[in-house]
C-alpha cells in the first residue's frame, strides 16, 4: 500500500473537496443560512445552470452541503452547509482577511506603478508663462509679439 493511502495528506484532502472552480463561493453563500437553487443561481449570475447542479452534486457527495428534497410539484429543494462543511468556517473567514489585505496590496502596487509612469511620461516643469508678458506680448512662447485690445463696454 502506497503511503498517500494509509495517510493522505491534508492538503491534498482540502484540494479535492474544494476542486471545483465555485465550491469556496457557494460554500461562502451558504454561510449560516438555506437557500434554493434559483437563489443561488440569481446571486452567480455568471454561472451556468449545468455548472452550480455539478457543483452542487460535488459539494453534497463530499459531504459539505446538505440537499434537502420537498415533494412536490414543481420540485423544492434546498441546499444548506452540512456539520463537516461549518468546520470550514473559519477557512473561509481567514480566505476573506487574505482577499482584503491582497486587494488592498494590489491597489498599493497598482497606484505606485502608474505614479512613476506618470512621473516618467509627465514630468512638472515650471511653466515660464506670465500673464502680464503675454498680454504685453512679450511671453516667452511667442515668437511674435502680439497687441491684444481690451474691448471697453
């Protein structure tokens, strides 16, 4: 027997549990509460309907959601994080401090990199334009002198 099978390590375990692209993101939106297909569906809009059912499937095969069927017609069913699943909790929660400081971070570096672009592409010169020179036509950016009349009302 191969050492992976008489003791799997546990990261590899978490691995498998949480395959899925959206398992943490259900598992976050089922978070102390039971929700229906639909209401799930409604708030991953960018999910498809064959997707959420596999990973639906996934989570409750794993044992991390529970999957409750009313009779009925049409069918009610209702999805909530099982006992095992509310141990992930504060996995979650840590997942969550990590996003925040890591957006935070990019921000930071997203910020930092377009100041010194800016800084590089734009540098502050002193403007050498003074608004008595000009309208004696003597600024410096002129190559002609130029009268400019004031017109009295």
């Amino acid at each position: 027997m191969e050492p992976e099978k008489r003791n799997p390590c546990p990261f590899v375990t978490a691995q498998k549990l949480l395959a899925g692209k959206w398992s943490i993101l259900i598992l976050h939106l089922l978070h102390g509460r039971t929700l229906r297909f639909g209401q799930l569906q409604k708030q991953m809009p960018k999910m498809t309907h064959a997707t959420l059912s596999k990973q639906l499937k996934l989570l409750e095969a794993s044992g991390l959601i529970v999957r409750i069927e009313y009779p009925g017609v049409p069918p009610k069913v209702e999805y909530s994080v099982s006992q095992i699943g509310e141990a992930f909790y504060p996995v979650l929660d840590s997942l969550e401090a990590f996003g925040n400081t890591y957006t935070q971070w990019k921000k930071q570096q997203t910020d930092e990199k377009n100041r010194k672009f800016y800084k590089s592409r734009f540098p502050l010169r002193k403007h050498r334009f003074s608004l008595s020179r000009f309208l004696k036509g003597n600024c410096d950016g002129c190559l002609q002198k130029k009268t400019y009349k004031i017109k009295s009302q």
